[in-house]
C-alpha cells in the first residue's frame, strides 16, 4: 500500500508528520527531496539550531549564482511564507525522515535531481510568460514580500484552497507548472512504483501539488494509493497506533 500525504513547505507539520509516521509504521517514508536539497536543508537545520541567521535578502538574490534568477525569486518568497510560520521552507522533509528513524523505517529520496529540475525550469518558459512571471514577482517585491499581514493573508489561502492556487499557476504560467511539478511528478511515481515492488507499506510525503498527479499515474499503472490532502492533514487529527489514514474531526 502507498499513502501519498500532501505537505506545504511553508508550514509547521513535524508534530502531526511524527504522530502519522509511528501510527502507520510504514516499512519506508519517501519524501520530495534528492540528495543535494537533502544536504542542503540538514546544513540550513544545523545553522539555525547555532544561530547562524539563514535568512535570504533581497541584495543576495543579485549576487551571481548559477541557480536561475527566476528560481531564487521563487525561493525567496518560500523563504518569506515560510519564515511567517517559523519554519525553513522543507522542513517537513526534515521531519518525515527524522520520524522515519525513530521507528527503524527506511528512507527513500524520490525527487528528481534539482539540477535537471532547474535545468528544465530555464528552458521551460517562453518569453512572453517569463515576462508576465517577471512582473508579478516585481509587484510581489513591491508589497508581498514587506508586509506581513499580506503574507498572512495569502498563506491562509494557500492553507484553505491549495488547488485553486496550483490551477491558477499552471493557467498563468504552464512552463512553470510542467517543470516544476508534472515532470517531477512522473518521476516521483516511476521511483514510488520502483519501492512498491520491494515494500507492502509505504509512506509519501509530498508538496500538496503533487499529489493528485502522482496518485493518477500510479492509477494508470494499476496501483490504488490512499492520499491525505494538506487541508486535511493540518485541521483533522491524526491517527495514532492504527493502519488507517481515515481522519476524525478535532
């Protein structure tokens, strides 16, 4: 059995990540991550926990780098949701793979590598929607990314409504959508189908994006997953001690 959880990465979930992951008991936990974000995100985890300041300023986006400008825009405003929440944006990876050792479960790292991933995110866009993302990222400096209750506001939208967000990206902005989520998603369903032939349980977090996605291509292949959606995971409780992934209202 396959249980694909749709996480946010701008949220605290390591509380309700831990009580899933010890109540289920999964043989393997797989979460959307590959080694270079892993590595990178246990790094960002260690400095804070020393109290090196890991936060992005607009002034570090213009140094030279060889990620695409457009991707670490994106990135800052995670950095900017998730820093409202008190949280590293990811985290909840960081948490799903603690979880994962505190019960003895194998961890499986099933995204697809974030160099091919930003490869394809530069050469996805066309030049009249690299102009359209370009300018709204430019009124998001202007507003999103200084006033918090703005901040707020659209993280409780995100919270309250994640599909209408992901459905009005991928209308505005289709190259984005394909690189960012729907190539990925392939990949992550081909490494799923990989662990299914091994394993009877398995446990997947994922960003809630993706999982309608993976969750029909693993239909197509002849596998049934159970899936938690993000509005679902953060507002009913969560099982403990049981094999079921039903929720019962707080």
């Amino acid at each position: 059995m396959i249980t694909i959880v749709g996480t946010g990465h701008i949220f605290d979930l390591s509380s309700r990540i831990y009580r899933l992951v010890q109540g289920l008991g999964p043989e393997v936990v797989a979460v959307e991550l590959d080694k270079k974000r892993h590595r990178i995100l246990e790094t960002e985890r260690r400095n804070r926990e020393r109290g090196i300041s890991t936060e992005v300023s607009l002034r570090m986006l213009f140094r030279p780098s060889p990620v695409p400008f457009r991707y670490r825009l994106l990135a800052y405003f995670q950095r900017k949701f998730a820093a409202a929440n008190n949280v590293l944006p990811g985290e909840e990876m960081l948490s799903a793979i603690d979880a994962a050792r505190s019960i003895g479960a194998k961890i499986a790292l099933i995204d697809r590598d974030i160099n091919k991933t930003l490869r394809s995110f530069n050469n996805a866009m066309s030049l009249f929607e690299k102009l359209k993302f370009y300018s709204a990222l430019i009124t998001g400096l202007s507003g999103l990314g200084i006033r918090k209750e703005t901040i707020g506001g659209q993280i409780e939208r995100i919270e309250k409504d994640y599909d209408s967000v992901i459905l009005e990206i991928g209308e505005q902005f289709p190259g984005l959508k394909r690189a960012l989520i729907d190539e990925r998603d392939r990949h992550m369903t081909l490494a799923l189908m990989d662990l299914n032939r091994t394993f009877e349980s398995i446990l997947a977090f994922v960003g809630d994006a993706h999982v309608e996605g993976i969750k029909r291509l693993l239909e197509k292949n002849g596998i049934q997953p159970e899936t938690i959606h993000l509005h679902s995971f953060m507002h009913h409780t969560v099982p403990q001690g049981t094999n079921s992934v039903n929720f019962s209202i707080d």
